[in-house]
C-alpha cells in the first residue's frame, strides 16, 4: 500500500483497536512522518523511540529500593495515566543492537489480553495510549536483526511502498522546488530505487486469526487494503482464502431455517444484507411459515427479532404477508411483541383505511 492508505489503515486500528501496528517499508518511504501525521490528524501526543538507541535501562528504569522491595523507576519517556492520549512509536525495532533491548521490548508491542493493561516489566499503560512500530525490512539491504515468528505474530504487518502520486500531492503541499517535482513528474521511475519486494513470510496462527477476528468486528478497510492487511497478518495465501470465501458467502441470501432456529448466529449478517437477497430471506421466511406455521418459543422469539432487525418498509411488508396466516398471525399478535409489530400494524391499519 502506498503512504495514504497505511495512514488511514493505521487511524482504523490505533482509535478503534489495542492491536499493534508494525509498518514495514524500505529507507525514505515516509514511514515516521507517516506516524506523526496520523497522530496529529486524531490529535494525539507522539512519542518516538529509537530503539537502535536504547539500552534495556532506558525502557525499563532505573531499580531503587524501598524498604525491602525492589523497584523500578518510570523512565522519562513513559506516558503517565493522566497524560493526554499518546502514540508511543517504537521506531526501528529491529536495530536494537542488543538482545536484551529486544526481549525487553517484546513484551511493550504485544497486544493487552483481555481485561488486562500493556505492560513492560512492572509498568501498565493506560489503555487510552496506543503503540506503534516501524522497521526495515529485514531483506540484507540494512543492519538489522531477524525478527522472529513469535515477535511477528503479536503485530499487525503493514507494508508500504513509494507511490509517485502521494509523493507528488506532499511536494506540492510542502512546497518542494518546481524543478525537483517537474522533473520527477517526466520521470517518476527515478523517485526512489526500492530494494527487494518486502516479503517477511508471515504464516498463519491462532493469535493471527484472532487479530483478524478484532479487525473486522471494529475496523473498516476498503476491498484492497483489506486484503493487504489480513495479508500481513495470516500471510497472503491464507488471506485471498479468507476473503474468497467471505464473498461466497455474502452472496448467499439467509434462509428462514438459519432465521428460526440460529438467528444469534446470522443476525449480525442479516442486518448487512443487500436489498436484493433480503427479499429473497423474506419470501423464504413467508413461504415457510405458509407450509408450516407451527413454531416452538424460541423460534418465535428468533423471527420477531428478525422483523426487528429490519428497515420500516420490509418490516411493514413481511408483517403484512405474515398476518395472512392465522397461526402466525395469532403469534404476532402476543403481548410481549408489542414493541417491535405495533409499528407495522398500524401502518397496515392506515393503509386499510
């Protein structure tokens, strides 16, 4: 993906998420001045840490005792739980010269479990400050350490590339000189000369498809930079399966047995569904009922919440077809769905009259 896109891909899960980011892309793409930007859109404080810079001391504190207890002093870097909201930039990961400095960090990128704060050693951060880290690809052009399986699964991996025309409209905005951006214009193959396509060989997990799993519930990526984000998290093959089977399914209308008898299961789906295959669920829901209306408590209770669940003009068109059998009319006409029919009786009462 171009610079653009990893900001608006990086604004989805830092202001909906506690996954981190992990944006991956050769020497001069924009990878920090991307961060920063993103952080001064959503209007949040940016801390930046050169890791390549840093001993295990500068991230974990300095220890002092306290009576008998040791302890560990908050480094000066560290945001307080009052601070404003902060983006803490873990910059240049994989330059941390020493080992320690990367199995100290190791913990500071993972995601919090549920209920739980992230941590490193005996600090908690505040859930409102969010982590985000940048690297360069690990293909032999730079000194930088391998990064391993287990560090790469607890980050969502963003790989960025140099796009001619997000460099052009940032030269215009910052006002580079017009002989640097025409000639570039002439010849936009000489922006930049990448090294290796960034391949960091990711692999499917558990804790990879859970990342997903968040992704989808909060976030909301456009086709493609969907399938680059899954991308680099459960790797590219296992990704364009997923999706594949995501629009196969989509396609597909619900039926009334999955609305009767799983409607906790397809309700989040059938809320989604286009015009065209909801008329196609209703009149199954109607001709079912038709050939059989007797239905257990349950079912009744799965089909008013599916009426619910839709627009006023079906609700209105699905009760109308539905009052015309008796067993369930009498179902409707209970009490206890009150709420959810009585807007549709009425209508249908108006339009009688």
């Amino acid at each position: 993906m171009n610079i653009d896109q990893m900001k608006q891909v990086l604004k989805e899960i830092i202001t909906k998420t506690d996954l981190t980011p992990c944006v991956v892309g050769h020497r001069g793409v924009g990878k920090t001045a991307g961060v920063i930007q993103v952080c001064q859109d959503i209007g949040r404080e940016y801390v930046a840490l050169r890791l390549g810079q840093m001993e295990v001391g500068d991230l974990v504190g300095i220890p002092y005792r306290q009576d008998e207890v040791m302890h560990w002093s908050r480094p000066s870097w560290w945001p307080a739980d009052d601070s404003s909201e902060t983006v803490i930039h873990c910059d240049e990961l994989n330059r941390a010269q020493q080992e320690d400095t990367l199995q100290a960090i190791f913990q500071f990128v993972e995601p919090p479990a549920s209920g739980q704060n992230r941590r490193l050693h005996t600090h908690t951060l505040d859930p409102k400050h969010k982590v985000v880290v940048s690297i360069n690809p690990p293909d032999g052009s730079y000194q930088v350490a391998s990064l391993d399986r287990a560090l790469l699964d607890r980050m969502v991996m963003i790989y960025v590339e140099t796009d001619y025309h997000c460099w052009a409209r940032y030269a215009k905005q910052m006002n580079f000189n017009e002989s640097v951006q025409q000639f570039l214009n002439v010849y936009p193959n000489l922006l930049s000369r990448q090294g290796q396509p960034i391949d960091l060989q990711i692999e499917p997990t558990e804790r990879a498809w859970e990342m997903v799993s968040t992704l989808r519930r909060f976030c909301r990526f456009s086709d493609d930079l969907e399938m680059e984000v899954y991308a680099g998290i459960v790797g590219q093959e296992a990704a364009v399966s997923f999706l594949r089977w995501c629009r196969e399914q989509s396609e597909r209308p619900i039926t009334a047995k999955q609305i009767l008898n799983t409607w906790e299961d397809v309700s989040e789906e059938a809320s989604r569904q286009r015009d065209d295959l909801q008329a196609v669920t209703i009149s199954d829901v109607v001709t079912t009922l038709e050939t059989s209306p007797e239905m257990g408590p349950s079912q009744e209770e799965n089909l008013v919440s599916y009426i619910g669940s839709l627009p006023r003009d079906l609700r209105f068109g699905l009760v109308k077809a539905l009052a015309k059998i008796p067993a369930v009319a009498d179902v409707l006409c209970k009490d206890q769905h009150d709420k959810v029919i009585f807007e549709a009786i009425e209508a249908i009462s108006q339009e009688a009259s």
